[in-house]
C-alpha cells in the first residue's frame, strides 16, 4: 500500500496509523454524510465485533438507556437485533440532542439550563465534546492552544465509569452512547483541528468556514467540514448499513492494524491515548484536507477527482479504525479482568 507522504516533524503528532493507503483509489461521487450513515456503520461494525460477554453488558446498559423511548421506536429491545440497533441508533444521539428542546446549549452564557429529566446526569448538549478545539497556523498567526474540559479528557472518564457499578446503570448508559459517537468523531480529520489564519484567528471551526467546490458540485459550494462529512459515500442510501459495514471492514481488516493501535491503557493514561487518535486526525486534516487548491478568482478553490478519490480511502480507513478502537475501549472496560 502506498502512504500519504507527512513530513519527518509534523505538528500535531502521529502515530502509524496515519500511514494511509491512497494511490490508486477510484473516485465515488456519491458521498453521504459521515455524522448518520458513517457513524452507523461504524457502530454495526464494532457491535458485530464484541466478545458475547461483553456484548451481554452492553445489552445491559443499553436498555436501560434514559431515552431509550427515543432511541428503541419502532423495535423490539429484548431481541437481539432490537438492541442491536439500539446500539447503532446510540452513535448518532449525540448529534440528535443538539436541537432537541429538552436539552440547552451549555457553551451559551444567555442558556437556560433545562430540566433535569430522570436517570439522566445532565441535560447540556455537550456540543464542544464532538471535537478538540485547537489549531494550526502557516502565516505566523498564534494558533488555537488545548484546553481541558475537551473530549480528550471526558472521554477516559466516561469509559471508567461504565464498569463501575456503584454509578447508576442510565448514567452508565448515557456514557455509553457518548463514547460510541465521539471515538467515531475523533477519527474524522476535521474534528482534530482548525485552520488559524490572519483573515481568520480564531480558527476556521474545523473547516465549517470555509468553501469549497467539488466535482459533483461544481457550480455550488459546500464547507470542508462537510465535504470531509460526507467522505463515506455510498453508492445508493437503499444500500443497508449492515452492507456498508462490511465494506469498512474489507478496506481495513483486523490482522492489518498494528496491534498498538488496539492497545486500551488503564487510568489516566487513556487520555493520552485519546489524544494520539485525534493527533492522527490532526496531521491528515493539516497536510491532507487542509491541502487543496487556491481560490479561483470569485470562486471557491475546486477539489479535485483525485482529492476526493484518496480522501474517501482516508475516511473509510478512519472509521474502520474507529471501530476496532471501539471494540478494544469497550472489552478493556466491560470485560472479564
């Protein structure tokens, strides 16, 4: 496989895993949006993966879930394939929430907290947990620097308390559905990073302000945020998740991961192991997403086949990666010791 060239001394820090292959990749001009379709698979790929042990204490956890009227619509969850699902549609919640009105947007200084509803530890949105606000520069302008609370942090937490049973179970739940969103979220390029500039110091908001044009979308434009969003592609939305599952999984299989990309630390050092994925996620989004043509008069920079080709293989990667993760996270903390 042939990898995405990164320089000897980038900043943020990789690991191998962003060693990805991207030569000779067709183009798929039929992109779908990474926050349903590819965080859904990734959630069926990981799911298909745990240990029956495991699995059973996720099933547990599950339905017990403070939405779980929400979350079980329309399904059975004493089935195995009702909370199977409930486990898929648990990837997404997080982003569901942000315009649910029994929730408010704690980052706003003039919200108003809402109700705290039963089996649940708060009813903030938690909107700055999807990604790490920080930031690179190339013009000299003083980037965005880390701080804490950020989902580097709240993540490890989180997967601590699922095994501890003297936290209640729709707590443990609540964590639960977070964790399975954000390992997805940390994987995509655009959630490790912004763009500081001169005309933009306070960052480009992971590509969200900035326009681009593609080659399905030549007369209109579009955010990189999105367009990395919508990388997964699919060739029809009647193909099922279940099928593009499998197709993460064939473009990355298990014995091609680096066992130390799978290795789960206990304690405080899971942090630091949370940042290295959103790092990996930060060197691609500098010296790949970022990467792309100059405006073209009044006119977006247009991203070209070859951009698109090898960008779709990096995001396939990514969740592929997040699932394996995924798997590694859950049965370091819910399996046997």
């Amino acid at each position: 496989m042939s990898p995405i060239t990164v320089p000897a001394n980038p900043a943020p820090s990789t690991t191998g895993a962003v060693a990805i292959a991207a030569a000779n990749v067709p183009a798929n001009t039929s992109a779908r949006r990474w926050d349903a379709i590819g965080h859904r698979a990734m959630a069926a790929m990981a799911y298909d993966r745990l240990s029956q042990p495991v699995r059973a204490r996720v099933n547990a956890l599950l339905r017990e879930h403070p939405d779980l009227e929400s979350l079980s619509e329309g399904i059975d969850v004493q089935t195995p394939a009702g909370v199977r699902e409930v486990f898929i549609r648990a990837s997404v919640w997080p982003d569901r929430i942000r315009s649910d009105a029994r929730f408010y947007r704690e980052s706003d200084p003039n919200a108003t907290p809402t109700p705290l509803l039963p089996g649940y530890p708060t009813m903030a949105r938690r909107d700055g947990w999807h990604y790490l606000t920080r930031s690179f520069s190339t013009d000299g302008t003083t980037p965005i620097v880390l701080t804490e609370p950020n989902v580097a942090s709240e993540l490890p937490r989180m997967a601590d308390a699922l095994a501890d049973n003297a936290i209640p179970a729709s707590v443990r739940a609540y964590h639960l559905g977070w964790i399975i969103h954000v390992v997805g979220d940390l994987h995509q390029p655009l959630h490790g990073t912004s763009r500081s500039t001169k005309d933009s110091p306070d960052g480009d908001a992971g590509g969200n302000r900035m326009w681009v044009r593609t080659p399905i979308r030549e007369r209109d434009s579009t955010n990189l945020h999105g367009t990395w969003d919508g990388m997964v592609g699919r060739v029809s939305r009647d193909i099922p998740i279940d099928s593009v599952a499998e197709l993460l999984a064939a473009g990355l299989p298990l014995s091609d991961t680096p066992g130390d990309d799978l290795n789960i630390p206990d304690g405080a050092a899971l942090a630091q192991t949370v940042k290295s994925w959103a790092d990996e996620s930060a060197t691609l989004a500098r010296y790949f997403a970022y990467n792309i043509p100059a405006r073209e008069g009044d006119l977006p920079p247009m991203l070209s086949d070859d951009y698109m080709a090898r960008g779709e293989y990096i995001a396939r990667q990514r969740l592929a990666l997040s699932a394996y993760r995924l798997v590694a996270l859950l049965e370091a903390r819910l399996g046997d010791k």
